[in-house]
C-alpha cells in the first residue's frame, strides 16, 4: 500500500508538473506572440509619420499613439532616440527595463523581449528598433530610435497560479483513489493469504477436515487448489494410519487378554511342578524350572501389555487419594524385600503427604528399583523430598545407583516401548515395557521423569509429581 501510494504521489506530481510546464509556456508564449506582433503593427504603421530627426515631443506623441491602441491591458511605452526619451505616461520611469534589454535592441535590429517579476507582480518587456525604408528598393536602415513597451502579465499570473492550485487540489484526490486501488488490490491478494494462513493453523491442529474456497483461476486459486489436495491426501494418510494403530492396539490388547486364561492355567501347574521337583529326576527337574520360570515372565509380559494398552486405548485412569508418600514408599520396598538392599532418605512420617494414585506410585517405584538393581550396582539410593517450584508444590523421588552408568547414545532412548541398551544380551528378566510404564505412570499424574549419569558414576532417575500438602506448606528442599 505504501509503495502504490508513493507511485500514484509520484506520478501525480509528475503528471501535474510536465502539465503545468506545458500549460505555462503556451499561455505566456501565446500572450508574449500577441504583444510583439500588435507592437510590430503600430510601429510600422506609425513610424513613417514620425519627422526626423525626431525632437522629445514627437517621441512623446508616437509613444502616446502606439500605447492608444485597444488593449485589455494598458501599455507603457517607451520611446528613445540618441539620449531624449518620451513615454506614453508622464513621469514613468520605466523600472522592469534592463540594461541587457537596452543593449540588446542597441546593438541588433531583432525584437527581444524579456519577463520581469518584482514581487508577486509580472510583466513582459519588449524592445525593438525603429527602422524605415528612405526610397523604393532601398536597404532598410535602423532609424535610431528605439521603442520599448511594458506590458504586465496580472491576467497570465493568475491563469497559472489558479493551475498550480488545481494540480495541488488534484493530487490529494489521487492519493486517496490510489490509497482506495491499493486497499482493494491488497485486500484481492492478502485475503486468500489469510484464508491459507488460518487453514494451515487448522491443520497443524489437528482439524485434517480443513478445506479453502477455491474462487477465480489465478496462481492463488491453484494454491488453494494444491492445499485442498494435500490436505485430503493427508487425511486419508492420518486416518489410515490410525486405524492401523487402532487395529495394532486391539490385537495386542486382544492377544494378551486372550493370553491371560491359558497363562494362568499354566502358572497353577508349574507351582505344583515347582514343589514336586524335588522328588524329580536332575534333567527333568531343570526342565520344571526352566518353564516356570519362563511362565512368569511370560506372564509378566503380558501384563505389561494389558496395562501399556490401556495407556494407548486412553483407558488409564488415575485414582487419587491423599497418602504419606514416605510411607507408600517403605511399603512398596518391604513387599519386595528391598528393604536392606536399598538406602533410603525419606522425610518424617506425615512429613510429606499429597495426592496421588497409590497403586501408580508403587509401580513407579517398584520398576525404578528393580531397574536399579538389575542394571545397576549397589549400593542404590533412593532420595524423596518435597519441592517449591514458586506456583506449586512437587514431590521429588530420585533413585541411584552405583553401576556404570547409561551410554550417552542411550540416554534419549531409555524410556522406550522394547528398548535395551545391550543389543547383544536377547534374553533377559525385564520385558523391555518397564521404564515405558514408568513414565505412562508419571505422566498421568502431570509429572516428569528424566535419567542422567551423576558424577560419581552411576545412573540416576528423577521423578517429580505435582502435589498439595495437606497444609499448603510449601518445602524448599529435602525433608
């Protein structure tokens, strides 16, 4: 809009000068032509008449004579011959003559003429020697005499002056029809920009749904034309690949529901194997174990896997309750008999309490642990204290331990679905779902969970779950 305003300015400006120029010089030459030839035509009618040499009252008579004739504007003239002057006006000292002017027509038989402006007044001044013919055929000679007429400009002046007024007047009109032009333009072009801009938030939304109104067959149409394309084309994609998802969810869940009954069956005959391998001879003995043992992984498995699709099918739900978390804790590791293979710093009982789903805490817990002492080294630690954060109150677990830490380039991927950090170990306890259910658990509270190495050495897994204190008394540190 700026740059079709300073156009339209620009070329307003333009036009009103070179117009005005043009407009100028035809006025004054077509006024300047007049003057000359009207005075041309008196002098030469007039002169023949005029005795020589001529004395100051015949000067002052033929200056009177010329200056009669009918002229909307008065003549002044000017007559001199070899230092006697007369003028059509007693006492007119003729002030607009210059004395390039009187050179001039002194020194030259050619009319010359020359526009003077004093003030906010103009004239035109015009001289020319009077010559005569002394006989038929003769060479025309310059009499000496030389007339000089002042004719003001008053009526040329205001013609022009009323033109500059009106290319003044034209221009702001201009300006507002180019303002008007670029508005219209840019409203043509930024309107189905907008559109595309708002179409295109919709989409990274998630509203794959969003199509634009497709009007005209400009290079704008066909954008809006490949947007509505490609928007289609991703929507069938995301819907594709979401009943794929769904469908993969499904199986899985299907599977490991499907999996529970004859996993059971299972479970209740490896126990009674269990207790009879004793009695059993060694080979068959290490084969009862064997499957009992690789029955309640499998069993672990599955569970895993129920509990990861619910994640998934959005079925998770967290039931809150206002519990000691210290103690929660102390549960959680004396069902497993951790109890003397994990050193704790834990607040005061009722030092720490807040709401959250006992059960998730304990599996946050439990696998963080059990992942600890697996992986790990003893002696593992495991930190609990309360947290200021400046809006809300936060509880903090950290757990640590002693082994050789977690390689950088494993680090980012930790707490993914199957993940292990040695490729080459196939077979282990874990089912690869634990630290992903870990962080499931976390995150349905509202929380963060993160695993770093500690300086020295060892890996480190924090957990921070947002809480309120039963007395809304905010903790600055560990309790």
């Amino acid at each position: 809009m700026v740059a079709f305003g300073l156009v339209a300015v620009l070329t307003a400006v333009t036009t009103g000068t070179l117009t005005f120029r043009e407009a100028r010089t035809g006025i004054l030459q077509q006024s300047q032509d007049a003057v000359i030839k009207q005075l041309r035509g008196q002098v030469n009618r007039l002169a023949p008449g005029l005795a020589y040499p001529p004395t100051e009252s015949d000067l002052q008579r033929f200056a009177a004579d010329i200056a009669a004739t009918e002229q909307p504007r008065p003549w002044r003239v000017l007559v001199v011959y070899r230092g006697v002057s007369a003028t059509s006006i007693p006492g007119d000292r003729s002030e607009e003559l210059t004395p390039a002017v009187r050179e001039a027509v002194r020194s030259q038989r050619d009319t010359v003429f020359q526009r003077v402006r004093d003030g906010d007044s103009a004239s035109l001044v015009v001289g020319m020697p009077v010559t005569f013919e002394p006989s038929a055929g003769g060479t025309i000679r310059a009499s000496g005499v030389q007339v000089f007429l002042t004719v003001s400009q008053g009526n040329e002046t205001a013609v022009i002056d009323a033109l500059v007024t009106a290319v003044e007047r034209a221009t702001i009109p201009a300006l507002g029809l180019a303002v008007l032009l670029a508005l219209l333009a840019a409203r043509g072009v930024l309107r189905p920009v907008r559109a595309l801009r708002h179409a295109t938030r919709s989409i990274a939304e998630g509203r794959l749904d969003t199509r634009l109104a497709v009007d005209g067959s400009d290079e704008l149409a066909d954008l809006s034309r490949t947007f509505n394309d490609t928007a289609a084309a991703l929507e069938t994609s995301v819907a594709e690949l979401r009943e794929m998802e769904a469908r993969a969810r499904r199986f899985a869940a299907d599977v490991s529901h499907e999996l529970r009954t004859p996993l059971a069956a299972m479970s209740a005959v490896t126990d009674v194997l269990d207790e009879d391998a004793a009695r059993l001879d060694p080979d068959t003995a290490t084969a009862v174990r064997l499957i009992s043992e690789e029955t309640v992984k499998l069993a672990r498995l599955v569970d895993d896997l129920m509990e990861i699709s619910r994640f998934d099918a959005g079925a998770a739900v967290v039931h809150l309750d206002e519990i000691d978390l210290a103690e929660s804790i102390r549960r959680t590791l004396a069902s497993r008999a951790w109890s003397e293979q994990v050193e704790t710093r834990l607040p005061e009982p009722g030092a720490l309490r807040g709401s959250v789903d006992p059960r998730r805490l304990d599996v946050v817990v439990a696998n963080l642990v059990g992942n600890a002492l697996r992986h790990g080294a003893r002696p593992v630690e495991l930190r609990l204290y309360g947290q200021w954060t400046g809006q809300e109150t936060r509880a903090v677990i950290e757990v640590w331990d002693s082994g050789p830490g977690i390689p950088d380039n494993v680090l980012p991927h930790v707490f993914e679905r199957f993940y292990k950090s040695d490729t080459a170990r196939t077979r282990t306890e874990g089912s690869g779902l634990g630290l992903a259910i870990t962080a499931e658990n976390v995150h349905v509270h509202g929380g963060t969970i993160r695993a770093a190495n500690h300086a020295g050495g060892g890996a480190v897994f924090t957990v921070e779950l947002p809480l309120r204190l039963h007395d809304d008394r905010p903790t600055g540190g560990p309790l």
